[in-house]
C-alpha cells in the first residue's frame, strides 16, 4: 500500500515539474516566435505591389515618441508576441508615438484590439513643429470599445470615426478584446475609412464642405487641423491597453 501511495505522489509530482517547466520563458518566447512568424509578414504579392511593414513584430524600429528623436519605455509601447502594445499609461499630452517617416498618400492596414472601456486611435498627416498633440494637426481614425466605454461619446468619436468630424456608417466593431481590422486610404485628399471589410467612412480635405465642418467641429480653434498634404502617422495612448499587429503600408503615387 506505502508503495502505491509513493508512485502516485511520485509521478503527480513528475507531472506537475513538466507542466510548470512548460510555462517558463522557453514557453513563452516559442510562443511569441509563433506569432511573429504567422502574422506581421508580407506575401510575395504584397512584396511585389510595394507594401512594407510598420511593425515588424519584435521591434519598435520605425517609431518614436511625438516629438521627441526616440522611443523609450516612458512612452509604454512594447513588442510583445507578436504585437505592438500599450501599457496604457498616457495622457492628453503623452504617451503617443509616430512614425520616423512621413507620409503622403498610402493605404494603411492593420488589425487591433482594445481593452474593456478603452479608447485609442490612428492619426495620420500628423505635423509637428510647434504642435503640442498629435490630434492638433492629423485626423484620426478612432479606435473605441463602443459596448462597454462609459464616458460620454458622440457618434463621430464611434469606432473608424474620422475623430471629431465624419461619423461612421454603422460600423461592424466587435467587441473589446477581439481583432478588429482597419484600413486607410489617404489618396490626394480623397479619405477612407475602413472597418473589418467595410467602407464606413468617406471624405475629402479641403473642400468648402470640409471647411465648413471643420469650422463647426471641436477643430475649429486649431488652425493647422488637417492642413498638411504629408506628415506622420501616430498611435495614441489615451490612458488604455490597445494592441496592433500586421500593420502595413503601401504608398500610392
């Protein structure tokens, strides 16, 4: 009987040693291999047709903080498995991050998630120069937990919102903690907002339609809103976890 007991304790134990050296850092750096590699890569078409990634999947190379020359970790974004992640930790004036390149006209696609509550967004034609926020200049596709987000919202600050300005069309988001994928087209002024396969928005810079919104909008004390043909492309860290992976560029002549 003591030598059955033994054996049973014996190999419960030898059981529990593989599982728990199954989730060490091996484990976990097997599993952020496997995510670099099945995501964050280009097709041989996507290679032939110009597209380049913005994100590798192990690096922030390509990035800095808004108006500062790198990226530390007091900005919060990370590599992790596979994603270009937040801790969530930013503010009005901080935390938010551009690309080292600017850009003119493009296509931009990525995939994303948000956490529960959260808000986050894409800005592009972003500027610098004496801007204190990356929303002073560039317009934004919004990136929001409509379900679950408790502050108060109008419906141009919905999910592919252009931010502030363009509602979306009935936007098929799914909900916090599930991918969603976005698409931009900026194309001589002409703007597309795409979610998950659907066009939900659609507008034209510097029409006097636009300038018309524009004065009537939260923008209209800010006089370089969308004024730029060319400029950075920013992710926002509005104080919560947001995550991205696959995002790819194809610039457009």
């Amino acid at each position: 009987m003591q030598k059955n007991i033994f054996f049973i304790l014996s190999l419960a134990t030898a059981f529990f040693l593989l599982v728990a050296s199954g989730c060490g850092p091996r484990t976990e750096r097997v599993a952020e291999e496997e995510a670099v590699v099945k995501h964050n890569v280009l097709t041989e078409d996507e290679k032939a047709e110009g597209w380049e990634l913005l994100f590798d999947g192990r690096t922030t190379s390509g990035w800095r903080g808004f108006l500062k020359d790198d990226l530390t970790i007091d900005e919060g974004w990370y590599p992790h498995q596979g994603m270009l992640a937040t801790q969530g930790t930013g503010g009005t004036f901080s935390g938010d991050i551009v690309t080292e390149r600017q850009f003119e006209n493009f296509i931009l696609t990525t995939d994303w998630r948000i956490s529960e509550g959260g808000k986050s967004g894409i800005f592009y034609l972003v500027a610098e120069n004496d801007y204190r926020a990356i929303f002073h200049t560039g317009p934004g596709y919004r990136i929001m937990d409509d379900l679950g987000y408790t502050g108060q919202s109008e419906d141009t600050e919905l999910t592919a919102a252009n931010y502030g300005m363009h509602p979306p069309s009935d936007p098929p988001v799914k909900p916090a903690g599930e991918w969603n994928t976005a698409r931009i087209v900026v194309d001589n002024g002409h703007v597309e907002h795409w979610l998950n396969g659907e066009k939900v928005v659609e507008y034209q810079l510097w029409t006097d339609e636009w300038e018309e919104l524009v004065a009537e909008s939260k923008w209209a004390d800010y006089p370089g809103y969308g004024r730029y043909s060319g400029g950075h492309i920013a992710l926002q860290d509005a104080g919560y976890q947001v995550w991205f992976r696959n995002m790819k560029i194809l610039e457009l002549d």
